[in-house]
C-alpha cells in the first residue's frame, strides 16, 4: 500500500486524485475503487489516505482507497 493525500475532488462526478507520499506521482481514483464507496462523499483536499497503485492503459490509477 502507497500512503498520500487528496489533491482534487470531482464528488458530481464521483472521483478525484492523490499525490503519491515520495514519488510525487498523481494517481485517479474513482469512488468505484474505494474500500468503502460511501466515505467518497466525505473526502476532502488535503485528506491522507492509502491505496494501492494500478497502472492502466489511461495511466496510473489508485484502488482500494482507504482514510488513514
């Protein structure tokens, strides 16, 4: 699991982005690939949250989203 925080919210259109701790790297994430797809709502820029990395044909991609 990678740890990072919230960068940008889109909650009308159900995701966001993290900023990868250490690497820097920008991951998507859509509230499909939350632990918990209700906490969604509740996120905010800033937030520290832990997910594991994906790679996809459309880039990196951040699954099984979680708050610390």
């Amino acid at each position: 699991m990678e740890t990072g925080k919230v960068t940008k919210i889109v909650k009308e259109r159900g995701f966001g982005f993290i900023r990868a701790d250490g690497s820097g790297k920008d991951f998507f994430f859509h509230r499909t690939g939350m632990l918990t797809p209700t906490l969604f709502e509740q996120l905010v820029n800033g937030q520290r949250v832990e997910f594991l990395p994906n790679a996809s044909e459309k880039g990196w991609r951040a699954e099984d989203v979680t708050v610390v």
